[in-house]
C-alpha cells in the first residue's frame, strides 16, 4: 500500500499569510484529507479545530511565514519612501 507524506499532521499547528491585509493566522490541524483534482494532482486539505479548510499549499510553517511576512513589510516600506520621493 502506498504512503503519503504530509507537511502537517494532526495537533500541529500551521499559519497562513494574507497579503492584502499583511494579516498572520494561525490554525491548529484537527483533519488531514487527501484527494486528487482532475489534472490528477493529489491535492492536501487541512480541517482546522476551528472548522475552516486550507490546502497544504497555502499551509506555512513559523519559519516560512516570517520570511514571507518580512518581505511583504520590506516591500510595503520601501513603497511608502518611494511613494513621497525618498
């Protein structure tokens, strides 16, 4: 029987970054669903112990979501001097 390897599994905690708000979440795993789209990608979806769902995809670990939130802070920064001619 083949095995699937998962990034996340039951009680581990995950984070997700929503860019347009520069918003961190942070989700506890309660379910692991496994299930493959019609380009027969196999496709990972988290249940939370909040009930929400979230592809393994969009699923960041503590260290992944830093570096991303870092770069989108540099970004914003940067953009805002560049904005007022600094």
């Amino acid at each position: 029987m083949a095995s699937l390897q998962t990034k996340f599994g039951l009680g581990d905690v995950f984070y997700t970054f929503n860019s347009d708000l520069g918003e961190i979440s942070r989700f506890s795993v309660s379910s692991v669903s496994v299930a493959s789209n019609l380009s027969n990608r196999t496709l990972i979806t988290y249940t939370t112990t909040s009930g929400s769902k979230h592809y393994e995809y969009d699923a960041m670990s503590a260290d992944e979501v830093r570096e991303i939130a870092n770069a989108w802070l540099l970004e914003k920064s940067i953009s805002i001097f560049s904005n007022v001619g600094l």
